[in-house]
C-alpha cells in the first residue's frame, strides 16, 4: 500500500455549479440586453473571463502522496500546498464545522484545504514550528491509512 503512490481527486460541484449559474446568469443579461444601464461587450467578456478563471482555479482539488510528501493541488494546477515527509508528526480523522465554509481558509490553529464535505484529516507537522492543515476529503479513512502506513505514524483519534 506505501510503496504505491496515493492519488485521489474530488470534483467541486457546489463551485461548478455556482460558476455556471454566473455566468449563464450574465450571459443571459448581455444577450437580452435586462437591467440599465446595458452591459457592454468589454464588461461582459472581462465578467466571463473572471468567472471562468475561478472555475478554473478550484473546480477540483488533487492529493497526492509520494516519497517526495503530500501534495494538495487545485484546479488547473496554479494553486499548491506541500508537506515534507519527515515533517509529518501525526493524523487524526475531524469533522469541521460547516462556518468554516470551503475553499482555502484560515481556521484556528492552521489551515483548510477543503471542496466539498466536513470530514478531513488533520496532519500536525513540523517546519521550524508545530502547525496544522486539514484536508477536506471524501475518502478521509482511506487518507488517514495511507499516511499512518506510509509515515509510520501511531493512530491517533478523536
């Protein structure tokens, strides 16, 4: 199992979703030509572009796991996140609260990778200090083994 690298995407419908509904919402209003003053072309095209251009940026998040760390990567690959392997010190399974929402977040005591869902896992690791991410899965079990079995890490819940 830890000699095989882990490699799990998950897909953002709730950002899909809201990202279409934008811009077929825009584009409708452009091609009916509702609400004043009218939306010009420039306004519309940079609107579109802003809206796919998020789209782009979160419409899923990648974890991998491999002998150079866990790799957190979003959309078309702009946004990342590494761990070293010999910083990891240990994982539990976390249920967040639904406040602290989706995306990349600032939460207490670290940060949040999350797309969809409020189950993760927490990873405590070192680099120069203690610190915490969690990252929001749909297979959290499965993550949290991996890592254990390929760190060498004590099982920890809570």
């Amino acid at each position: 199992m830890a000699n095989r690298p882990y490699d799990h995407s998950q897909l953002g419908w709730i950002v899909l979703l809201s990202m279409g509904v934008t811009l077929m919402i825009f584009t409708l209003q452009f091609v009916l030509g509702f609400g004043s003053p009218k939306t010009s072309p420039i306004g519309y095209l940079f609107i579109s572009g802003l809206t796919l251009l998020i789209a782009s940026l979160f419409y899923k998040l990648r974890v991998m796991v491999d002998t150079t760390g866990i790799h957190l990567i979003y959309g078309i690959g702009l946004i990342k996140f590494h761990i070293k392997p010999d910083h990891v010190k240990s994982v539990r399974i976390v249920r967040n609260p639904w406040y602290y929402g989706l995306g990349i977040r600032i939460i207490p005591k670290g940060m949040l990778y999350n797309i969809h869902g409020l189950e993760a896992v927490e990873i405590i690791y070192e680099d120069g200090r203690e610190k915490m991410v969690r990252i929001g899965s749909d297979e959290v079990h499965v993550l949290k083994a991996y890592l254990e079995n390929k760190y060498a890490l004590d099982n920890i819940t809570e």
